[in-house]
C-alpha cells in the first residue's frame, strides 16, 4: 500500500481547487506591534493587518513581565494534567478572574478556545438526558464538531435569525434539555448577534443559552467582557465561552457560568480532563492581561481600536474600495473571486509589505471570497494611508469593480 500515494491524491485536489492553505512565516518583534519580519517570499519586514491579537497585548509589558516571573519561579511546564498535580495557584487566580469578567461564580480552562467548546458542546449533548443542541448556521469548526461528537439530536437554526430559531424550538419536547448555541461576534462577516432576542426565545422555550464571545473579549464592554456585557446580558447567557488567544493575546480557552454547570464540564468533559494543564506562566500571563483590559487602559485601548476602524473603512469608502458594512472592528474588503484574492494578497505581501491572509471556500462561501482587516489600537494613521493606498493602486491594476458611493 503506496500511502504517501494515497496522501497526495486529496492533496492535489485541494490544490486543483485552489483551496491548498500556504503559511507566511513571519518573526514577530515585540515592541514593534504590528511589525514582523517575514521568512517567506516578499517583503522582508511587514505590517500585519490579519492578527487576532486585536490590542496588542502579547506584548504588552505587564503581561510579559508576569510571564518572565512564572516562568522564573514555576518553571516551564504545569506538571501534569489537572487532576494530577498540574493544578498550579496560577490556574485558580485566572479561572477567578474569568468567572469576576463575566459576572459567573465559576470558570474552567481548557488549553485552547477550539477545546473549550468541542469539550463542553460535546459532554452537554452527550450527558444530558434526551438534548438536542440548536447551533446558529454560521457556527465555527469548534462548535459544530462537540455538537457532532455528543452524537445527540440537533437543529440548525438561520444564522441570526431569532424567529428560526423559535419555530425549531417549539417543534421539541418542552420537557427535554435544549441548548442554544451562538456567537457574538462573528469572524468573516463581523456581524453581531442580537443576543437579546435569542435570548427572550430561550426563555421562552426553556432552552439553555451557549455563548461563543471568543471575537469580543477584551474588546466590548466596560470591562472588555465581550457584548454581554456591553448589552447588560451577562447573567442571562448560561454559559458564555471564550479564548486568552484573541484579544488577550496569550494562548487557551475557557467557560464561565454556575457553580454547578462548571462542575458538572470539570468533571465529565475528556478533552478537560485528560491533558496537560496550560503552563503556568501562561495563565499568570493571562490574568496579568485580563486585568488590564478591565481597567481605564483597556478603556482607552478599546476606545483607540475603534477610532482606527472607523479611519479605515472611511480610507475605504473614499477610496471605493468596497467593504461589509458591519458594527464589529472586523473590515472584510470583498473581492468576490478566489483568484484575484489570493493574487491581491501575493502582491500586498511582495510589493508593499502589508500581510493579509486571503480568506477563500470553504472558510466563506464562494464568490464572498475576502480579505479581512484586523485594525488594533497600534496601528497608525500612516499605516492606513499606506494600506488603502495600496489597496487603491492594486484594484485598479485587477481591474476590481468599486463601490458606488
Ligand atoms: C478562534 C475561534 C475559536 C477557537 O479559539 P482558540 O483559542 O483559537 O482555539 C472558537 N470560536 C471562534 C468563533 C473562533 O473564531
């Protein structure tokens, strides 16, 4: 059996459909946020316009010297899983803080966000009696296999669409577990639930509400606890998940909600429990981020970021380069063709050293094919001149159509 053989077969069929994902192999230089030197081909040093580090604080000097001072005094790893002697001060302080950001008695980590709501979408489904899991059309990867894993009936509702929602509700048993599964903010569009409504429809019918702020912590509310908490909704989402790896910009993932339901994923979610804990410099890392962003500084990063979004889509809009309109930091300039986008990219990386990924099918439907902006509170107004300039002079040389103003 030629297994290699067999690899390269769906391999070069990804390729055929252009659909092969090439990494940039980028150096990042702290203290030049969102400078990185570049190891592939193109531009030697670039401005990186794609991060989920939307504020920069993975480099933030708190959150680095609280690191260096784990590290120093705990050493490398955590030691062991959880449950096994890798439970370290560190672990508990943060899990604190997550449940204090969003006004939960309890938070559990988990290495990743991608872990956290496989693990907990999973053992739900799987362990409450009869559940069926309603998940928004749009759901990330995440989401959509701990709802496959928990291997329970499930319903997919309109992205969006509180009155689909409702309508697949009142199909169920009222008297079986029903979890409602959503994001916030969503990535490729930037569109915002309307958390509200879902949530008159949850209770309504019953149903537990399952809240993925992955895109909005550190980012919206007083405290940066993601749009719950800017909307005033916190203690009415059940569960509410999200990521050190985005805005915190350190690395894991997290739920927050009773004392009961924590206890409950803490005790019977595998990819909770059968793992090597997070290193302790990084949670100590984390809870010196979080912090921050719940104070007057992450006010005023928060304030800062949403200045430069507004710069950019109004260079864009006077440029006519033609962009989602959404009421998130996310800037999706749409090119509506997979060959043009990934060229668009190449030439941004090769002749202006600006790093944006293209994002293609099957991560956004075809003809949506897009590049996605990240603006962060560092970068400046000349990195925006110099931005849409390049965009300006590539859309013409593409021959891409403008927005009509
Ligand atoms: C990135 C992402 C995750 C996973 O978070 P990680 O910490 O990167 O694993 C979960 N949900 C959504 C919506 C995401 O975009």
């Amino acid at each position: 059996m030629d297994y290699d053989a067999l690899f390269r077969t769906q391999l070069d069929a990804l390729k055929t459909e252009g659909n092969y994902r090439v990494f940039a192999e980028l150096e990042r230089f702290r203290g030049a946020f969102p400078r990185a030197k570049n190891h592939g081909a193109g531009a030697e040093e670039v401005t990186v316009w794609c991060g989920n580090d939307y504020l920069g604080m993975g480099q933030h000097p708190d959150v680095l010297e609280a690191m260096h001072d784990a590290l120093d005094k705990c050493g490398a790893g955590a030691g062991g899983t959880r449950n096994i002697s890798g439970t370290n001060h560190s672990h508990v302080l943060l899990e604190n803080e997550l449940a204090d950001l969003h006004g939960k008695d309890a938070a559990l980590l988990f290495t990743s966000g991608y872990v956290s709501n496989w693990a907990a979408l999973s053992t739900l489904g799987a362990r409450l009696p009869g559940c069926t899991i309603l998940s928004d059309s749009y759901n990330h990867a995440s989401m959509i296999e701990g709802i496959r894993h928990a291997r329970c009936e499930k319903r997919i509702w309109a992205h969006n669409d509180p009155e689909d929602l409702a309508r697949k509700l009142a199909d169920l048993d009222p008297d079986a577990p029903k979890v409602v599964a959503f994001e916030s903010v969503y990535s490729m569009d930037g569109d915002i639930a309307p958390i509200a409504e879902i949530l008159d429809v949850c209770e309504q019918y019953g149903a537990m509400s399952y809240l993925d702020e992955v895109h909005a912590v550190g980012l919206y509310g007083p405290r940066g606890g993601g749009i719950a908490e800017r909307e005033g909704l916190m203690d009415r989402v059940t569960l509410i998940e999200g990521t050190l790896g985005k805005a915190f910009g350190v690395v894991g993932g997290y739920i927050t909600g009773s004392t009961e339901l924590v206890d409950f994923i803490r005790s019977f979610a595998s990819g909770f429990i059968f793992t090597t804990a997070l290193p302790p410099a990084v949670a100590a890392g984390a809870v010196a981020s979080i912090q921050t962003l719940k104070g007057a500084e992450g006010t005023g990063l928060r304030a800062r970021q949403q200045r430069q979004v507004a710069r950019l889509r109004a260079k864009l809009d006077q440029a006519g380069i033609p962009h989602l309109d959404n009421p998130s930091h996310i800037v999706p300039v749409m090119v509506k063709d997979p060959v043009k986008c990934k060229m668009l990219a190449d030439f941004l990386m090769e002749r202006h050293g600006i790093y944006v990924q293209p994002i293609n099918y099957p991560t956004v439907p075809k003809g949506t094919e897009r590049l996605r902006f990240t603006p962060s509170p560092l970068h400046d107004d000349g990195d925006i001149d110099a931005l849409v300039g390049a965009l300006h002079s590539l859309w013409s040389q593409c021959a891409l159509a403008r927005a009509v103003a």
